[in-house]
C-alpha cells in the first residue's frame, strides 16, 4: 500500500510529527504495563507517558553550572530530529515509506546512532560526574553494540540484494520469513535493539542504582522531555525495522500492529527476566560472541547466494 | 492569575499543566538522619504490593527529574546543608513530604544537640505524615492530600516561602 501526501501533512502528521510521537508514547505504555504485569503489579494508566512529557515540559529547566549552555539547549533538539528522520525511511504502519533511495538503510543507522551519540555528548558536556561515567558508558555501550546490530540487518539486505528498507521489505514479504532461515541475526538484531535503547540488561549506561541516571542526570524539564520522547520514537523505529526484515515483513496496517507488539512482548519478557550487566560484561557480550556470529550468519548468506552461481 | 479569566487559551493550558502534574509525580527519597524506619516504609510503598506506578509514581535517582521529596529523619546539622541543596537542585514547581514523627517535630531525639528540630525548619514542608514509622497506608495518604492541594490550586510551600520575606539565617 502507498498513500500520496502533501509534504506538509508528511512532516506534521503523518509519519512524521504527530503520529511517531503519539504512538512512541502508546509503545513506551505497552512497554512498562508488560513489565509490570511481568512483575505482577498493575503498572501505569494509558495515559502515563503523556502525562510525564507534559509535565516535564511545564516544569523549570535548570542549565547548571560548567555546561555549554548552546550545546546543553541543542543536543535533546538534534536527538528527537535524528529519530523523527529516521522513521521517513521506515515502513510505518505497513504503509511505503514516504523517503526511499538506494542505500536508505544506511542512512537510517547512522540516524539511530546520532540520538546515541548526542546522549553521550549531553553527558560529557557536564562536569557532574555520574553524567560524565553516563557518558563513557553511553558511548562505550555504542561502540559495541553497533557493529553486531548492522551486521544483523544487513543480512536481510544481502538475501534480499537491496540498500532500500521498502525494497528488503517487499522481499521478506515475499518470502519465507527470516527469522526461520536467518535465527541467529534475529536473536542478534533482537539483542542489539535492546541495547541501543539502553533497555535493561543494558542499562549500565543509566543504572539508578551506581550512577543515579547516567548521561542526563543534569537534565530537567523540556531536555529531559525531548530525550525521552526521541527514545520513544526510536523505540518506534527499531521495532518496525527488526520486524519488517525479520517477520516477514509489513505490509498493511494490521500487520505492522500485530507484529511489532509481539515483538514488545518478547522484549519486555526479556527485560524483566535478566538482570543488569556490567559494561565490561556488555561489551564483552557483544565482541565476543555478537559479532562473531553475526559475522558467521553474513559469510553463510553470502556464500548460499554465491554457491548457484559457481556451478 | 487575574488575567485567566480573559484569557481561555491560558486556562486551558494552567489545565493541563496541573493535569499533567498530579499523573505523573515523579519522587525522590532523602534520610536526612533518621532511624530508617521510616525509609523502609517508604521503600514497602514502592514494592508492587502497593505498586505506586499505577499512580504515575516513578522513584527517580536525580533530583533534577524530580517534583516530590520525600523527606525523613529529625535533619542533623551534618545533612542540613546536604537536605537544602538537593532541595534547592529540583526544578520548580517542587514539593516535600516530611514522613514520620521526626521529620514532624523530632520525635524521639526532641532536645538533642545535634538536630534542627524538624525539616520544615530547613525547607518549606508541604504535607506532614505523623507516625513512628507510618504505614505504607499513610504516606500513600499523605501524597495523596498533596496531589489533592495541587488540584485545588492552592499555593505550595514553595510559594508562600517566596512571597515571605527572607528571613536571617541563624
């Protein structure tokens, strides 16, 4: 399905805007209600999320001392536009997405890990300490995670000979869905998702209990919101991305509800079943075993492509 | 305030705004020199039995994420200085609870030599939970009677110690 649009009506509403925030907001929801039912506690009212970013937005927002106030005001806004960017090239809703070009998917990661990467920086651009240990385990957390979570997506890509989202999508749709002839880069892609979102087990980035809330413990009011909402929105994004290569791809509304909640299940699953692990544990996690499997699983596609050729 | 009336736009968002403020009040939890009693009622509030999150209740680490305090102990004057500057580190608007009969009027340490009879000696001290300690019930409770205060519009602790004159530090 496609839909042509006015680009307006792309940037404010939909997909841009409008929708990616309203339905980051519905997926963080789902999120903590699934862990929280996990937990065996009643967890949050559907308008929860909504009702903190308001709030946050309503309240002071305290630029302290030994900051660069222009990169402290800057970062939360580069970090919300870098996600919102990346969902323009994403098959949202099962719907074409509205941006395709040769190499999109690129472009996309790259977009992911800016939100990452201004994280960081907010961080470092402080002189509080725990935002500065935040800030390394951010960036440390970047450095290993993000290698093993694209080799798993490009897997997809080799199977399906395209750069473009829409085009590898059109192919798992076609197919027979990937996550049963490519198990290994799923768990991977799985596994990576959880990690850029900094979702426990990987939240040494912003564990409460050592360093009070990493990166952005200095950020309050309308910063705080911005980051918040720009995690939503890739919440959004990385969801749609694993589940449009891995589970047979989107292609009509119903579709991508059913399957990126299903995804959420399994995530919030996960999340509540492990406990945190050390950054070292993390990076090791990901450099030892990651990787190197995700490196197999690519030199097994590529080699099932080239083998017909040979003979 | 005066100019709410005129203005519908304003009083849509003043809405909102305190909406917004009573779903989702975000804590943190300072022992500014009590037994602990107290703080392991506040942490049983938190547990699932009580599960506060349905509330929009969410125990932050940093207290620039936060709008309530959650304040025990008779404050000595070792945490005096530690209490009014995380006090002072929340972003407006910000409230405190005092839990428990120390926090309250010293309970059993009245007439030490090393406390500051209670906190709404050191900050401004919306809600008072009596109770040696109080049950998870009650501090439940008095929360509630600040969310309760902030729907009514009434002026916080903050800001009738704004609009007082500053006093001499003693």
């Amino acid at each position: 399905m496609s839909l042509s649009l006015h680009p307006l009506i792309v940037l404010l509403f939909f997909p841009g805007g409008l929708f990616l925030l309203g339905s980051g907001m519905f997926y963080e929801w789902i999120d903590r209600k699934l862990v929280a039912r996990y937990q065996n506690r009643l967890g949050p009212r559907w308008f929860q999320p909504l009702a903190d970013v308001v709030k946050l937005l309503a309240k002071e927002e305290i630029i302290p001392q030994g900051v660069h106030p222009g990169l402290f005001i800057i970062l939360p806004v580069i970090a919300l536009a870098s996600a919102l960017t990346a969902a323009l090239y994403t098959p949202l809703l099962g719907l074409q997405p509205y941006y395709s070009f040769q190499g999109d998917l690129i472009v996309t990661l790259y977009l992911l890990s800016v939100m990452t990467l201004s994280l960081g920086l907010a961080g470092a651009n402080s002189i509080n300490r725990f935002s500065l240990v935040g800030a390394t385990r951010t960036i440390t957390q970047l450095f290993s995670y993000e290698a093993p979570f694209m080799l798993a997506l490009l897997g997809p890509a080799i199977a399906a000979g395209t750069w473009r989202i829409a085009g590898i999508n059109e192919f798992a749709g076609q197919s027979l869905w990937m996550i049963l002839t490519q198990p290994i880069g799923f768990i991977v892609a799985l596994i990576g998702l959880m990690g850029k979102l900094e979702l426990p087990p990987f939240d040494a980035p912003e564990a409460e209990t050592e360093i009070v809330a990493g990166a952005l413990t200095e950020y309050s009011g309308r910063g705080f919101a911005l980051f918040r909402i720009g995690k939503n929105v890739e919440l959004v994004v990385g969801l749609t991305l694993v589940s449009a290569f891995y589970l047979g791809g989107l292609m009509n509304p119903l579709e991508f509800v059913l399957k990126t909640l299903g995804l959420l299940l399994v995530m919030a699953g996960l999340q509540s079943l492990f406990a945190r692990l050390r950054i070292d544990q993390t990076v090791g996690l990901w450099w030892r075993m990651g990787t190197l499997v995700a490196l197999l699983q690519l030199l097994a596609i590529v080699i099932g492509r080239a083998l017909p050729g040979l003979f | 305030m005066s100019d709410q009336s005129s203005n519908p736009l304003a009083s849509v968002m003043d809405g909102l705004k305190s909406w917004a403020r009573i779903n989702s009040p975000w804590v943190i939890h300072y022992n500014s020199g009590s037994c602990n009693g107290c703080d392991i009622e506040i942490l049983a509030t938190l547990t699932p039995r009580y599960d506060l999150e349905r509330l929009g209740v969410k125990l932050q680490g940093s207290p620039r994420h936060a709008d309530i305090l959650i304040c025990t102990g008779p404050v000595t004057r070792q945490s005096k200085e530690r209490l009014k500057r995380i006090y002072e580190q929340m972003p407006s608007p910000k409230f405190v609870v005092a839990v428990g009969s120390c926090g309250t009027a010293s309970g059993a340490f009245r007439g030490c030599y090393n406390i500051c009879e209670s906190i709404g000696d050191v900050i401004p001290v919306d809600v008072y939970v009596p109770g040696c300690a109080p049950r998870p019930e009650a501090i439940i409770y008095g929360v509630a009677q600040l969310l309760e205060m902030i729907k009514s519009g009434a002026p916080s602790a903050e800001m009738r110690k704004a609009e007082e004159p500053a006093a001499v530090e003693g």
